[in-house]
C-alpha cells in the first residue's frame, strides 16, 4: 500500500515551509529586493491543480503576488502556470509575479509566453546548478544554535543540488541532519524536506523519512508534557534515555537503507559502533556509505572517525 502522510501533517507542513520561504527565500535567491510581507491563500475557486508542494502566494512589499512553482522536468509551455498566475491575479485584483524553481532540471528553460496581446514571463531559478557537497560540508559543521534561515534552505534544498550521490541518499542525510537541530528550526528544516521531497523519492525512503521526524515529534512532545507538569529530575533523565533510544533506531534503519544490498550481513558489533558515532563523526560518514562495498571500507572508515 502506497505510504501517505496524513492529512494532518501534510497541513502542517505546508504552514511551515511557507513560514520558512516568506523569511528567508529572496535572499535565498539572490533577491534581496524581493520584501516578502506575509503569505496569502494560493486556492482560487474556479481552478483545482490537485496537491502542489506549497498551497500559499506571498504579498511583496510593492503589491504584487508572488507565485511559487516547484518543477522536476522542463514545462511544455507554460500554458499552466500563466492560467494560474492568471486567476490568482484577477481573483486577488493584484500583478503576479511567478518563479518556478527548477528541481532538478538544469537551465535552459522557457521563460516567455507569447500569447500575442498578451505577454507572460516567469522567472527561473535551478536549484539542482548548486554545488551540493560544497554546501553539505559548510553546513553540517554549524553549531546546533548557529543555523540561520538560509542555512535551513540550504538543507531543504541540498537533496536537489547538484551532486553524484542519489536523490534518496541526499534526502536521508538531510532529514538526519534536521532532526539534529534544537528548537523550531530543527522542525522547519525536517518539515520543509519531507515537503519538498515526497513527490520525488520513492515510498520506502519517505517512510524511513517520517520514521525519523516521528521519533523527534514524539520526544518534543514527552519534553513539553514534562516542562507542564514539573516531573522531577529522575524523570529528566528518563527522557533523554528515551531520545537516546530513538535516534539509535532512526540511525539503524537509515543505515540499513544505505547499506542493506552491498552488506547484507552488517555485524551487530560493527553496525553498534556506527550507530554510537558522535554527531559530527555520523555526519561525516552518512555520505561515504553509499560508495563503500565491504566490510572492511567501513571499519577503516569508523577507525578514522574514531580516532
């Protein structure tokens, strides 16, 4: 049965990403002209697209609208956004401006319909142009408390940057690093991924995904419930061995994942270690497992790490 998030979560993270695009994509972009004032319902009553990735305009600070497009191939002519872009001008009595963002398709790509009276233009931006491992070893050394709104798209893009590694692998590596994040931009980050990457990996990846952000959920809830009711510290500890014990199983199964058809007979001893690494150290090797094809890379890979 195919894996859907539900309803609920979809809402929620559909709220979140667009907080995190209104604060800090137009300098994300390279806009920053660009003042995003506050989102906007993006439903309009005579159109019906079906699910899209984000469900909200923004306002610009000029008046404008600004229409967010999330691509994976090359449109075949436009036709569909500037319907939209259309409807949503008339029925907002606002100008539109449209940016498609190219997931992971590479420049060129049209940006002019020619509708005779009528001219539409949309601005293009690829994200997949970015040099992912350039920007996965600049953030995956930020301190917990240093991540900054860029930093957090940096992260939810980084599984659609350029990069030899698969799309999967870099969405599971991403989510591993979110859920390392304290606070609300640890959420916004885990949330954006799972929002931009769920049209694109395929059904066993995204439940590993909501495996590892529901593990994170379920001990942020079991934190507020116990700041409440004032539990003592015995029962503070007793949580962090809770959280403990989840991020063991989130890492055991994002390493089964990476790791299952090359070494099918992982010893315990050995997954143990790696699942045991610092945050930094597991970080640092999340992007060599792919590659690895013995036993024996991974053990001088951990000893490395170790040492």
């Amino acid at each position: 049965m195919p894996f859907k998030l539900p309803r609920t979560a979809k809402d929620t993270i559909q709220k979140m990403l667009a907080e995190l695009l209104q604060a800090g994509l137009a300098q994300w972009l390279g806009y920053p002209d660009l003042a995003i004032v506050r989102s906007v319902p993006a439903e309009v009553p005579t159109l019906a697209f079906g699910t899209q990735i984000l469900d909200r305009a923004f306002l610009l600070g000029d008046g404008r609208l600004l229409n967010l497009e999330f691509q994976s191939g090359k449109e075949r002519d436009l036709m569909r956004f500037f319907t939209y872009a259309a409807a949503l001008a008339v029925h907002h009595r606002q100008p539109v401006l449209t940016i498609v963002l190219y997931l992971t398709l590479r420049s060129p790509a049209q940006h002019r319909l020619d509708l005779s009276s009528i001219q539409y233009t949309v601005t293009n931006a690829f994200v997949s142009e970015t040099q992912g491992e350039a920007v996965w070893e600049r953030i995956r050394g930020l301190p917990p408390d240093g991540w900054t709104d860029r930093d957090v798209l940096d992260l939810a893009f980084y599984p659609f940057m350029k990069s030899s590694r698969p799309l999967a692998e870099r969405a599971l590596t991403a989510v591993d690093l979110a859920t390392s994040i304290p606070g609300a931009k640890g959420r916004l980050a885990a949330a954006a991924i799972v929002g931009l990457t769920s049209r694109f990996v395929d059904n066993e990846v995204l439940k590993l995904i909501k495996e590892v952000i529901r593990v994170r959920d379920l001990i942020t809830e079991l934190e507020e419930e116990a700041i409440e009711r004032g539990w003592n510290k015995g029962l503070e500890q007793g949580l962090q061995q809770g959280l403990q014990q989840g991020l063991q199983r989130s890492r055991a199964q994002v390493l089964r994942a990476l790791t299952g058809n090359r070494m099918p007979s992982l010893p315990g001893a050995l997954r143990d270690r790696v699942i045991a690494l610092e945050d930094e150290a597991w970080c640092a090797l999340l992007p060599k497992l792919s590659s690895m094809t013995s036993l024996q890379q991974l053990k001088d890979a951990l000893g490395n790490l170790e040492s």
